[in-house]
C-alpha cells in the first residue's frame, strides 16, 4: 500500500555555524537525491527569511503538534527526552528510538525501536499506530470531508467546471 506521506523536521540551524549548515545540506541533499525534496519540510526554510535571521513570524512547537499525525525521534542520543514529554501532552502518537532517556520519560507508553530494525518495519510500526488510533481516523475524515478547501475541490469546483463546459 502507498501512503502519502510528509515529513516535517522541526530542528532548526544556525546559519553562522558552520557543522549545523552542513548538516542542513546534507538532509536537503539526502531527499533531492531520494526525489522526495516535496514531502519533507525543513521548518528551517519557513523561519529564515532572505537575509539569514530568524523570522518573527511565530510558528511554534505547540501548532506543529496539533498538525501532526505522529512523532518520530530517532535519536542516537538525548539528554532527557523533553521532545517526548511535549508530545505526549498533545496526545501524539510517538515512535522513537529505544534509548535509555526515551524509556525513562515514556514509562513505556511509545513505540520503540531499534537501530537494527529496517526502515520498512519502522514504517509498518508508524503505520500501524497511526491506523489503530481512532482520534487520528476521525481528524482525517474530517481534514477529508469536512475542510474548505477539500469541500471545494471535491464538489464546488468540479459544478464550475460542469457549468463552463455545458454553456460552451
């Protein structure tokens, strides 16, 4: 089954430091060269205008939970593990590493799994924790159904179109 799927990288760089940009570089270059440049986002690109300094414009951590379909860390290293803890506060679906900071925080209350693990199996977990979540089947239905811009495209639009070809 093919999904549409986007990936959202929250993380941010500093533009004046040179092993952060280079980082940056590499993920923009990982995902034109896996062709996929469309569905990952690097908030990074949002916040920094023309001149290189942060925007103003305030997007933050608390809306990009309330978009999210799930939470995937998968991180070699933590300090704590605050990235869960926010997560789990906006009941977000998580799916992290199995590191020793992400087990102490989540209580085991997460999908974990290992560095061992193929990308395809962690796919399969994501997938599966997303579609056993009645919650996230609900806010799709109504992202689907119920939207603006969907209930436009889906029925005002193709009536428009009717109308043009039948006045031709």
């Amino acid at each position: 089954m093919k999904v549409k799927a986007r990936l959202l990288l929250s993380g941010s760089y500093d533009p004046h430091e040179e092993s952060t940009l280079n980082y940056y570089e590499k993920l923009k270059g990982l995902a034109r060269k896996l062709d996929v440049n469309d569905d990952v986002i690097v908030m990074a690109d949002l916040l920094l205008n023309e001149s290189s300094e942060p925007s103003t414009e305030p997007i933050t951590i608390h809306e990009l939970y309330l978009i999210a379909d799930v939470m995937l860390l998968p991180s070699l290293q933590e300090g704590f593990g605050i990235p869960l803890l926010e997560a789990g506060m906006f009941k977000l679906p998580i799916v992290c590493s199995d590191i020793a900071p992400f087990r102490e925080v989540s209580s085991g209350e997460v999908c974990f799994f290992s560095f061992e693990d193929s990308a395809e199996d962690v796919a399969q977990m994501i997938m599966g924790l997303v579609n056993r979540s009645p919650a996230n089947r609900m806010y799709r239905h109504i992202i689907r159904n119920f939207l603006w811009k969907n209930i436009y495209r889906q029925k005002i639009e193709p009536l428009f179109e009717q109308i043009m070809k039948s006045s031709r």
